[in-house]
C-alpha cells in the first residue's frame, strides 16, 4: 500500500514523525509537506508565487518533501510530480489539536484530506487532541495507526474521507471508536477587550472547545467523552432542504428588465 | 433592515463599495472588513495577536471599520463589538472571481458567510465572474441588489447561507436566476515545471474553472452559461451515507487492547 502522509503543523513537526513511525508497517510511506508550519491556513492553494520541493533530510535521514506551500498544495504536487502512479491513500497528520465542530472548515488539516478526496483518493485527516491534560503524541499516534488499520481493511472507497479524532487521554482508557456527526453548532467564543499603553483598545478572540449546546453523537462529545471520533465528511455543501425551498421562490426575470421597470 | 457588510478583497476594494452603494436603499449598511486583502485565507479565525478596529475615512467620508484579521475575524468582532443588537443579515462581497464548486472551500467571502450562519444570522455571499470579457463592477452590483432583494422578501431564516454567483457578461444579457447545487468535481488543473536561473526546478500551478466532468444543474455550469447563480450551502459536512456504511464495520475494542493482542 502507498501511502501519502502530510500534515498542517510542517515537515518538522513531531506529530508527523510519531504518525510516520507508527504506520511504517502499514505499507510504504512517503511524506511531502509544508516547509514551515501551515496551522489554520484552511484550505488555501497558492497561485501567487511558485512551489519548490525539498528533499528533507533530519540527522542524515531522509525524512520526505517540504513544499513551501499549503497541505493542499502538498497533496497536488505530491500526486502530480512526486508520486507517479498516485498513492492508494493519503493521510493527514497527526495535528495536534481536534478538528472537530466548525473548526474542521478552517483546518488545514481536514483540507488536505479534502484535497486528496476531490482528486480521488480515500484520505484520513487525523487529530490528537492535546492538552495539559495529555500530550503523548507517540500513545496517539499507535492509536492513529490502529484505527487507519481498520479503515484501510474495509477498503475505503475513492473520494471518500474520513475525520479521526483522538481523545486527550491515554489509549489505555479510550472507551474504543465511535462513529459521529460534526458538531454544527458555534462554539462559546468572546473577545476580551484591553487597551494598549498609549490607552487605545484591542480585542483578543477567547476561543474554546466549549459551545452553549450539547449534543451526544457528535464529534466533540464523543472526544469528550473519551471515544475515537470518526466522523465521514464530504465536501459538497450544497444544502438540500434549502434549495427545494427557494426553488419556489420568485426571482423575477432577468435582473436587468426588473431594474428598467423601477426606473 | 440593519445589514452587516463585509469581504476579503479588504476596505479599500472596488467590490464591496460598489455594493454598499447599491444596497444602500435596502437598509442600513454597516461595513466592517479586513484592513488589507484576504483572499484564499478561507476560514482563518485570528488566535496569535490581538485585534484592532479602525473607523476608516475615505475623501474624508466615513466608509466602516477595519479590522488587522480575515473575513470571518470581521463578522465576529462586528456582531459582538461594533453592532449591538446584531445585524438583520449578512452579506459578503462583492468578491472579484466567481466562488464555485470546491473553491468555496477557500473563500474566503463565503466564510464570512459561514461564519454568520453560524452565529445564527442569515447571510448571502455574492461573487461576480471577473473576467478580461466583461469586469464592470457596478453592473454587476445593480444585478447583486437585486438577487438580494429577491432574498430578503422571501424571508431568509437564521443561520441559512445563499452562495450567489454573479456571470462574467452584461446584465443585459444574463439568463436571470437559477437554484443551483455545489459542482463537486475536481477542476483540471496542472503544474508548469521550470527552471530557475541556477538550473533548479520550480512548480507553478496554473488554476481553471474547467474540468473534465460537466454538470448541468451546478454553480459553475449555471454561470458560464450566463445566469446568476444561487446555491443554498450547509457548514455541516457530515456524509450521511458514509455514516450508515461505517457504523457496520468492525472497528475493533479499544486500541490498547487490540494493540497487546498482536503483540
């Protein structure tokens, strides 16, 4: 099996590494990711200025490709130059922080998955959710590779994508995997606000995990919980409910004629 | 009707002055956006530095507030700071290129809007297909006062998002109005391998609206074919159908156990 492996914290971030050492049975790894860290970039793809790739080398070992770019940038060059053939999957990861709720739209992360998935591929964005509380990145990672193990298995199908969230205690009390829903509610955020000393204000965004609802079966209750958050996604937004509404709508001829009849 | 008005071309940008001018008798404008150009910073939401908020003059007018973060930083910090009470809905734009298929993914526009949505206001992001054809801006912001108009007869609820795609052709010439759903292919698009002046490879994506798939009914197929585009969007990814397949498979105990069985 040929596996693709990148990530949105950069080439030299540990959760890359532990992942990359925790699947290395699983089949041949290749790694092509971003230069420098990409947190939080979504899913951007760079028009503006060429790309590069790297041959990456850490204590005299070739450790993969850095693209000064975005993940997806990484996983479109990787198919297009590096891997000739394509790779039979493409993960993403391990981040450290969930992606869960309506982060999972601003992670970058997810975005390579996506990426991968839009081209084709199955892909596994993956997600240890780190905290003061936990931080074993090589115990997630074990549990990552455990969990790719099952997905791989079952043969997951192209331009399918699969959003693996790991809980923020040892794997030795994980309650096991549930399969869950995004969390589509907004989570409690605020602004804190101070002045500077030249007595001028500032706002400083107050963001949390923690939102006014609950809701059992989502992403972010599950991780909670202690459960391995498995969550499908897709990646065509459009709303079905909605669009059988406004189909009924009056939206007038063409906004031209309707334009000339006010005047 | 107290409207919030926003984009990620930044303040300064031709669009969204040419919107507020033509919305301006629909209700009261507020503008607030970013202080520079955001595009393709898809949903980023501002945690590493504070925010600031600036009352921006332009020709000694008073024009909105910027703010030193992306689009969805924008909507965030005027619905809790700057518009007690909340907006009655949200528009973004006008965004200069069309915002379809998997682009809406990193737009930047259309996360301001997701961002709304969320936070449980309605909200429309409007784009217009730029092109060396046809760019007259102030056309297509009479045409995107009207498609908004349209909108806010027929009532839209808390949290639905209408992506609005505007054509690269005269309003005289558009189609009128069509419902449409997210194109949910990949777009062809290609690296150019050169050489730098030292004999080194770069890679230089060169991005289309084109693809190998057509699909009638879809945001990109509707605008090319000269009508305006309204596409309901949903910020849930969730696949339900892959949800239903996935609760079946065997994904074993907890990851520890199954970790000291092989072992």
């Amino acid at each position: 099996m040929k596996i693709l492996l990148t990530n949105d914290d950069g080439i030299y971030a540990p959760g890359i590494a532990a992942l990359k050492r925790s699947i290395q049975d699983l089949g041949q790894v290749t790694v092509v990711a971003p230069d420098i860290e990409q947190s939080g970039v979504g899913h951007s793809i760079t028009f503006g200025h060429p790309l590069r790739i790297r041959e990456v080398h850490l204590n005299n070992e070739f450790i993969g490709y850095g693209v000064n770019g975005s993940p997806a940038d990484c996983v479109k060059l990787a198919i297009f130059e590096i891997m000739r053939g394509g790779p039979d999957i493409v993960i993403s990861g391990l981040n450290m922080g969930a992606n869960v709720g309506i982060h999972i739209l601003y992670s970058g992360t997810v975005a390579a998955a996506v990426e991968a998935a839009i081209m084709g591929f199955p892909s596994i964005a993956v997600s240890f959710d780190i905290s003061e509380r936990y931080d074993d990145v090589n115990d997630a990672s074990k549990v990552a590779r455990n969990v790719i193990e099952s997905i791989t298995r079952h043969k997951l199908q192209k331009g399918s994508l699969l959003n693996v969230n790991i809980p923020s205690c040892p794997s030795s009390q994980m309650k096991g995997v549930k399969i869950t829903r995004q969390f589509a509610h907004d989570f409690r955020e605020t602004f804190e606000k101070r002045k500077d000393p030249n007595g001028k204000d500032y706002y400083w965004l107050i963001g949390t995990n923690k939102s006014i609802h609950h809701e059992e079966g989502t992403d972010i209750s599950a991780v909670n919980e202690g459960y391995i958050s498995v969550t499908p996604l897709r990646y065509d937004l459009t709303d079905q409910y909605l669009y059988k509404k406004i189909e009924d709508w009056d939206w007038g001829s063409t906004p031209y004629e309707r334009d000339n009849k006010k005047s």
